[in-house]
C-alpha cells in the first residue's frame, strides 16, 4: 500500500510537468507524438525511413535510450535536429526528462516533434510527456499474443503501427488476430502495417502524419 | 535525490526476501533460472522446445506476465507444473512475488525451476529473486545494437540464448556485432544459438542445462 502511494504521487507529479510541456509544444504549435514499443521493434527506422520521404514536414526527434546516442546519430545523419536523452537505469521517460531538453530544440521550427520513449512494452504507457497522441509500433516478429498481454500501451495508443511485414511469411504470426484483440482493447486505434526494410505501406503512414499534424 | 532514496530501498527490501527465497530453494536442492527478454523474443517457446526433448530433468516453470495466463497454459499442455503470476501494472517480477507462490509448488520434487519474468530488457535485471542464474533471450530480429543499449541485463546474465536464427537470412542483422559486444560487457557469457522454430540449437542448449543444473 506504501508502494502504491508513492508511484501514485509520482505520476502525479509527472502529470503537472507534462502539462507544462503541452503548454509549449501548443504555443511553439507543433504536434508532439510519443512513440513506444518493445527494443527492436524498429522506432528509429520508422523515423529514418519517415524522413527519407521528403514530407515537407519539418521534424525533430528527441531519443530516450538506457544508454548510447547511436539513434540520435542515425536521425542526424538524415538532416534532421535529434537531442539525446540517456535515462542510466529508467526504463521510460518522463515528462521531466523531456522538459529539461526543450531549451535544445527550436519548436517553433518544427512540424512534428517525435518523442521516441525507451523499448519497453510496459512503464512508458504510464507517463504521459505532454504528447498530442501515443503511437505504438509492434514487431510482428514479437508474436500475436502481446495485444493480450501488454493491454495498457493498446489501449493508450492512438495508432498502432505493425512493422516487419516482410518476415510474415516466414512466421507463424496470426496478422488477423493481432487486429482483432488491439480493436477489441480500443476500438478506435488506427492500425498500419509497413517494412521499414523493404518501405512497403510508409506512404500510408506518412500521408496520416501530414493529416494528424494539420491539427496543430 | 528523493527517488533515488525510496528505490534503494525497494531494492534493499527486494533483496532480503531473494535471500529466503534462495534459502527455500537451496533447502529443496532446486536449480533456478531467471529468465529475461524483451516481449515476444520467445521464452516461453524455449521452454517448450525444453521440455518437448524429454531430457529426463524435472522441470517447473513460473510464469510472470502483466495479464493473462496463455504462457501457463502452454507449460501445463506439456506436463510441467506451472504457476502464473499476474503482475498487473509491474513490468518486473519481485522476490515477494515469487515468495507468495513457492507454497503452490513441490520444489522437491523439481530438478529446474524457470522463473519467466516479464517481457522487457530493463528493470527485471535490477530485481534479484533467488535464482542461481539469470539466463537472457534475444531474438535477432531485435537487432545487433542491443548489447551496447541494454547493457545492465548482458552484465548480469550468465547465459545468452541468441533466439529465431532461422530468420538471419531475411534479416540484416550482425551476429558477429552482437556476440563481440555481449562478450566486452560480460567476458564469461556463455552463448547460444536456436531457433525454437526449427529446433536447431536446442540439444546444446539442453545440455547446457543439464550440467549446470547438476551442481545445484
């Protein structure tokens, strides 16, 4: 009970400093979206691949990872502005975390801000950063039990992107199930399926960011 | 600084009721594993593979999950007992939870006991639960960057198992990057590699397991 008690004063305390962040992002009017996933699900080759289409969005990322700034590197390379966050041993990021680096971005320049959240099925659908929308990536490789099993982050996200389609046929992965118990967690979740290794279905998934990011 | 405070003692806490639970498992001549992965990298099909090889070991597993009982089941379909335990919102397993449902098991009558923990590559390799072992699954679709990423659970570990290898071709992944990198975080890593698909790999794995277990 002590325990419950504690985290409870935790989230609330992230709770106001993540209403703080949405008052900049709003003011600066870039949409801000908080990516998550398992490790390797392939969130920064989401963005690598995002950013290859010449959207004409400006984008910006910043990358939480226990350790390492390969990501953030792998963005920059692509010419866009990435600000690295190490968490040492958390294993997710909080709204604190992300307001300490807002002073290292020029938001008003940006379209898009991605908030790429450590992997971890778990924690980083607990604490809200200030985001307009969770959006989730799903390895197909990981199996069609998770929707199931990690019910919380389905249930947050307001689209659900599964990736690695080109490895379906090589698994026993059920594509249908997946959708259907995601749905059955939330019932309005915008599902994608896309490679980032062969490109398949990013065009989709590009023009629905150019249409979310209208909104902001 | 305040936070830093309250998990050190979550930890100390933690760590003191590891000690009973490994006092009991010792009692009770039980070797066991706390095995850890990021979801879906396929512990309990590895544990299936185990057990479908009739390798005259006693086996009984544990099951940790945020919800649902799939993988129990799974265990029980093929004869071994098995416990679930249901973490709800934790994305770890504790000692206390372990120690609530060692009087649901005859350890006695067990050569192994797997604890599966939850699906993530962060905070169980923080949370000791009495095990002898702490054995980690990665599954190459993952990536080769995870070594350098995660690098608290590589540490830890004493067991690497390198999961879905019949999937390298399709993939890009550098299996030589991630033993060289596993092996510089952690010299004495013991590593392998199966695909719990086809099955290749699993007899070494098997007797990797029996002489371990042997000294318990």
């Amino acid at each position: 009970m002590v325990m419950l008690k504690v985290v409870t004063k935790i989230l609330e305390a992230n709770d106001r400093i993540a209403l703080e962040n949405r008052r900049l992002f709003d003011k600066a009017g870039v949409f801000v979206i908080n990516l998550m996933s398992a490790p390797g699900a392939g969130k920064t080759s989401l963005l690598e691949k995002t950013l290859e289409q010449r959207t004409g969005l400006r984008i910006g990322v910043i990358e939480g990872d226990i350790a390492g700034t390969d990501d953030a590197e792998r963005i920059e390379r692509l010419g866009a502005p990435a600000v690295q966050i190490n968490t040492g041993g958390a294993c997710h990021l909080d709204a604190n975390m992300i307001y300490e680096v807002l002073g290292d971005m020029d938001l008003a320049a940006l379209d898009i801000l991605f908030i790429e959240n450590v992997g971890n099925l778990v924690c980083p659908a607990e604490f809200k950063v200030g985001e307009d929308i969770k959006v989730m990536l799903l390895s197909i490789t990981e199996g069609h039990d998770k929707p199931l099993k990690y019910p919380l982050m389905f249930q947050e996200s307001g689209a659900l992107v599964l990736n690695k389609t080109d490895l379906v046929p090589y698994t026993n992965v059920d594509m249908a199930k997946i959708r259907r118990d995601a749905l059955s967690l939330n019932p309005g979740l915008k599902i994608f399926e896309v490679s980032c290794r062969t490109g398949e279905g990013i065009e989709e998934w590009v023009s629905w960011l150019r249409e979310v990011s209208k909104k902001a």
